[in-house]
C-alpha cells in the first residue's frame, strides 16, 4: 500500500517559502501559490485540504480534512492551533450588494473585494464546519464550536459558538503547562 503522505524530498520539490521538518501532508491536499506559504515544523495536513494564498502555519498544528485556507489576504496559525474537519477560512470577500459582479473570472475593475488578515493564535483551536471571515483574531486559547460563524475578533481563552459566535465560557490555561512539558520532554537540546 503507497503512503498518502508526501516524503521529505516530495515536499520539497512542492516549492513551498519555507518549510520544516516532521511534517505530514497527504498527497490528496492541494496548494495554490505555495511560494507564498511557510510552513512550520510538526504540522500535519490532511486530506482534500486547499491552502491557497499567504498562509503563514507555526508549529504543531494540525489541520484536519476538508479544511479551506482562503489566504489572499493572509492567515497565520500560530503554535498548537488547530482547524477540525470541514472549516473554511476567508481572508477576502466579494460585495454580493449585487453593485459588483462576482468571481475570479471577472476583471477586478468589475468587482469589489475587500479583506484582511486572519490570526489564529497559539494554543487556539476552530471545531469542525465553522467559518471564518476576514479581519478576526482568534485570540491565544480560544476554542470555536463546530458549526459556528465568526465574524469579528474573539477573546483569549475564551469558548465561543453560534451564528454568529458567541461568548459561552472562560477556558482554562492549563494546556500551556501540558505545552511546556511536552516540549521539554520531547524536543530536548543536547
């Protein structure tokens, strides 16, 4: 049975900005403008994924299947964030007043697209089939139930769900004490 992930060598020759090492992406995902994308160390990338755009991704993240990276405007993933199955990220979007017409077929002068930066900082984590727009900061800690729509900057270590999210709960921070061990543990310099 052939391995679903790209070796090493096969990443490379991807053309990624930069990318490194341990790093699993299933030959199923598919890239656009991978000169435009970093790529940290530790990060796993699962299958039917499209990362497109300028795309930022730190360390030990994971982003599960089905996941859109819409990055025209740019994303960041900082450390240990993460994306559940089926989210979409957008960085841009068109004007559907119906004063513009819609699609990358169509000349810019006929359309009107306005966007900004996506932040999902450290320790973050989007449950499964949510949807980001532009302009938000998911701030350090915070968790998104699965299903949910966010719109506008969320809290650190915060839980937030609905359309659009909403403030549910504080989340604890001991992940960081679990992160800290971990790397202790694990990633020693000799």
């Amino acid at each position: 049975m052939a391995n679903s992930f790209y070796s090493c060598d096969e990443l490379k020759q991807l053309g990624f900005k930069s990318i490194g090492h341990n790093v699993s992406i299933s030959k199923f995902a598919q890239f656009y403008g991978t000169e435009k994308i970093d790529i940290g160390s530790n990060i796993r990338i699962d299958d039917f994924c499209i990362l497109s755009g300028d795309i930022t991704l730190g360390s030990h993240i994971h982003i599960s299947a089905h996941c859109c990276l819409y990055g025209s405007k740019k994303i960041v993933m900082e450390d240990f964030s993460g994306l559940s199955p089926r989210t979409t990220i957008f960085s841009a979007s068109d004007d559907f007043s119906g004063n513009y017409l819609i699609g990358p077929t169509i000349p810019s002068k006929y359309t009107s697209v306005t966007g900004g930066p996506v932040v999902i900082e450290k320790f973050a984590q989007v449950g499964s089939g949510c949807i980001i727009f532009p302009n938000v900061i998911i701030h350090e800690g915070a968790a998104i139930g699965s299903m949910s729509l966010v719109n506008r900057d969320i809290e650190a270590w915060s839980i937030y769900a609905g359309i659009p999210a909403k403030f549910i709960k504080q989340r604890t921070k001991e992940m960081i004490t679990k992160a800290q061990d971990f790397l202790f543990h694990y990633f020693k310099v000799d």
